[in-house]
C-alpha cells in the first residue's frame, strides 16, 4: 500500500486506525499529528456545507448542523475541487436521515438553497421580454419554441417550502401551501416566485425542446403560468419554430 | 493588461473588501483561489473582472493535487484553463500538496513523501500544467505537521529538483516554512537559507496558531485566521534581504477582518520591502 493510500484511507472515517510511519519533531510515532489534517478537512468540509445551506443551518441550529455535516461528508465526500457546489445530494441524503424525520421542510429547503446557488453562478444571458413574444403573430405560437434561460431552475415540493424561506430571510410570506418555485438570475440578483400549477411541467417541456402547442398542461391557467415566468424573466432570448 | 505581480504588498481578495478596494491603500495586487472562479457566469466573475481591470491579479489553485500520485484530473485542468483563458492574470500558482484520492475531494492540503519516486510523478504533474496553461507556474512549499518514514529528499533538495526539471517557479510561504520548522523541529533561517530564492516569483505571509497535541507538545496550526506572528515577519526581514523585494501575499481566509486591518499589514510588508536589498 502507498503512503497516499494509506494516508488517505483514515482521513474521513474515524472508525479506522491512523496510518503508521509518520513522524513528528522528536521523531516519534505522529498518528496524533495525522488528527490535525483529519480535523482540517471535517471543518473545512462543514464550513463548505454551512455557507451553501445557511437556512438548513438556522432551522436546525449550528450545533446539530456540524454534527449532522460529519455524517454527510463522511458518506458523500466532494466529487469536485469547486465548493460552490458541494452538497447538490444533500437534500436527498436528509429525506433518508432519521433524526429530522420530524422537519418533512427540510430536504425541499436544501434543493431550493441548492437551486438557488446554481442560478446565482451559471452564465450570464439576456431574457426574453414579455413584449418580444406578444409581437409574435398569433398563428405562429403554437409551434413557437422558447427556451429556458441557463440561469432558470424550477421545483415542486408538497411543503411550504418558498414560504419557509422567506420567514427565515425576513420577508413576507404569505401562503403556507405545497407550491411550484421558479428561480432565475436575469441580472446579478436571484429572483423567485411560488408559480401556479403546471409551471414547471411548462418548464420540462420547453428544456426539452418542445413547442408551445405541446409544452403547455392542457389543464392549467396558461396566462398564470406566462405570468410567473415573465415575473423573473425566465426564459431566454432566441425563439424558433 | 498586467503582465506581472509587482514586488509589493498584496492581500488575498474577499468579496466582503470589494468595495474597501476603491481606497486600497499599500494594497497594489490580489490574489483569488482558482477553484472559486470557476464558474459559467454571475456576480463572482463580474467581480473579478471589475478588479482585474484596476490590479493585477494572481489565481492560485487549491484543487489540482499536483502532489498526489495519481494523474491530474483533465477536467480540472481544462477548467482551469478555461478560466485562464478568460482572466488572463499576471500569476498563477499552486500547493506541493495533494487534496483529491480515489475520487473523492479533502479540501485540504495534504503532504507527501518527498522520494525519487515522488518527485518524478511531481514534476511530470508540473510539466503537464504548464503545457496546458502555456505558461510557466509557481508552486508553494507546504506547511507539515508530520513528515513521512519513507523521504528520502530535503524539501529543499525536492523543491530545487523540480525547479531544475520543470523550469516551474515557487512560492515561498514564509509561514509555512516558521510553522513546517516547528512542528519538525528544524532551523527556518536554514531553510531559507538553502532555498533555491532564485526560483521565488511570490512571497507569502499568513498567521498561525499555537495549539498542543494530543502528546501536549506544542504544535502550530497554519490557520490564515490571525495576525502574522513576529518571528515570520523576522523571517521574512530575511529573505527579503537575499532576494530583494519580491510579490508579497498577506493571506487571511478565515475569521477575515475588516479590510483595514489586512492593509495595515499590507503596509507593513511595504515598508520592510522598500528596506530590502535590491538583487
């Protein structure tokens, strides 16, 4: 075994002994010293974790926080050197994690911090304007295909998930219903609103290249829908048939 | 637009100073984290390319494992390259160091064994980093708590190889070398001494902590979370007077303090600049 092996082998699990020939001033057996970078990485790693998820963090307060991220990192290590994006699989790893059984928010709390991290750092696009498409000819949208812009992400969730997170930032939330949320970055400020029913199904379909005629739920309030994606400008600039 | 970091002061860039920077002060460069950058759009690059306007910058890489024995993930590299491409910074520099194994990320610098073998797998690391970027590299001296049974190198015999091998340029980081040489219990002024300064196109000045092992021996923990202590800036005072004045970093990723107070120790490293010994 290499010394990278076996130095790397300890360094997220506690459970396992410290790798042997190392050293330290006096030449001693360093195994002690080997808890320094094993220490570094777990609170670098929940820092990482704590500034990407800063509302899980204040709902389930920092303490259980930490001790819920060493879990975490544990099982799910980064896959990328870019911290920007490290806890994508929270979410799903905390709806299988007993202990906050008793917060069914808080995995759609999660996705929407995570949702939210990737419309603020993917790239920069213009968006259409709802004046762009009313200048369209009516005989022309149903085959019109628009496209989401690269900042828009969209999520169900059966909690008051968009309400919950708008009390913990101090802003007025209104309803405490199951709602579809649409985030998009048309400048450098992440917007976002709970979206009526059939949105992000709206959404789906338009990702995939589909046009209107098809994209839209047949039973669904299609001018509610045009009016939240146009309320955080969530589609791109470009449109064919 | 810079083609070079300028032998002053500099402080590690933190988005909370952004606006302090209109009034910079002895502050005449900025050093970012490459894997940081790396990103499609947003308020982060627009950040950057508002000060990569008005000083020059220096990315330095947290992410590549150049010290790791397995091969440099091409991925990363292209997004590095990518975001070099983009930027186009006076500087870019990297760890003697590993931090990914088998897939999964440390986010930390680990150290490695300083050996034939080691040093061949380094240097075709750097060699392929700088064939990728076209440009020549920095890479930096780590701060250890441990050393490895199986070296059979200096760090200062690896480091002076890889110079050799690789025409790569280093880092030194004063404080690495003040803490490696306590908790190895060696002589830092023997170090520098020994260095290859020739190489050195960045200086580094970051605080450390004084923490006991679990042996209750002393150990210094390089925490960039503190003032630069004393005995570095005497080191420093040093080096500075072999090589001249140099770039120099004043590093402080966390507990971060108001900006006035990286800049008074910016200007600290000014005025012991100005007093160093021309080459």
């Amino acid at each position: 075994m290499s010394d990278f092996v076996g130095f790397a082998a300890a360094l997220t699990t506690p459970d396992l002994p410290r790798p042997t020939a190392l050293f330290d001033a006096a030449s001693r057996g360093a195994s002690n010293r080997y808890d320094i970078y094993r220490n570094n990485i777990a609170v670098s790693l929940t820092d990482a974790l704590a500034a990407n998820f800063p509302v899980v963090r204040d709902l389930v307060g920092p303490e259980f926080f930490s001790a819920m991220a060493r879990e975490f990192l544990r099982e799910n290590p980064p896959r990328l050197p870019i911290m920007a994006f490290y806890g994508d699989d929270l979410a799903g790893w905390l709806a299988a994690f007993p202990p906050v059984a008793g917060l069914p928010y808080l995995p759609g709390i999660a996705r929407l911090e995570a949702l939210r991290r990737h419309a603020t750092h993917s790239a920069d696009a213009a968006s259409l304007d709802a004046s762009q498409l009313a200048e369209i000819p009516p005989e022309r949208l149903a085959t019109l295909r628009l496209h989401p812009h690269p900042s828009a992400r969209w999520m169900i969730d059966p909690q008051p998930v968009l309400a919950i997170w708008k009390r913990h930032n101090g802003q007025p939330a209104a309803t405490d219903q199951a709602c579809e949320i649409l985030l998009c970055r048309p400048a450098m400020t992440v917007l976002q609103i709970a979206a009526p029913a059939g949105t992000c199904a709206t959404m789906d379909a338009l990702a995939a290249g589909l046009p209107l005629q098809d994209a839209l739920p047949a039973r669904a309030d299609h001018s509610a829908i045009f009016a939240a994606i146009f309320a955080v400008s969530a589609l791109s600039q470009g449109t064919n048939t | 637009m810079f083609q070079s970091l300028p032998p002053t002061a500099g402080v590690g860039f933190k988005s909370a100073h952004f606006t302090d920077l209109a009034n910079p002060g002895d502050v005449t460069w900025l050093e970012v984290h490459a894997e940081n950058y790396m990103l499609d759009g947003g308020p982060r690059l627009a950040m950057l390319r508002d000060l990569a306007a008005r000083f020059a910058i220096s990315v330095h890489g947290v992410g590549l494992s150049i010290g790791g024995e397995a091969g440099l993930d091409t991925a990363h590299l292209a997004r590095l390259r990518h975001l070099m491409d983009w930027l186009n910074p006076a500087s870019f520099s990297e760890h003697l160091a590993w931090s990914s194994h088998d897939g999964a990320y440390f986010n930390d610098l680990l150290p490695l064994p300083y050996t034939a073998a080691t040093l061949d797998t380094v240097c075709a690391h750097v060699d392929q980093v700088q064939q990728v970027l076209g440009r020549r590299m920095l890479l930096e001296n780590p701060s250890s708590y441990l050393h490895f049974a199986s070296s059979t190198l200096s760090e200062n015999d690896f480091l002076a190889a890889l110079v050799d091998r690789t025409r790569c340029g280093l880092l030194l980081d004063v404080n690495n070398v003040f803490v490696s040489a306590a908790n190895l219990g060696t002589d830092p002024r023997r170090y520098i001494a020994d260095f290859p300064l020739e190489a050195v196109g960045e200086i580094h000045l970051g605080g450390h902590e004084a923490q006991t092992d679990q042996t209750e021996a002393p150990v210094l923990i390089d925490t960039h979370s503190a003032p630069i202590a004393d005995p570095v800036w005497a080191l420093f005072g040093d080096v500075i007077a072999l090589s001249g004045p140099m770039p120099t970093l004043i590093e402080w990723d966390n507990d971060v303090p108001a900006f006035a107070v990286l800049e008074a120790e910016a200007a600290q490293a000014a005025t012991l600049l100005v007093g160093g010994r021309a080459r």
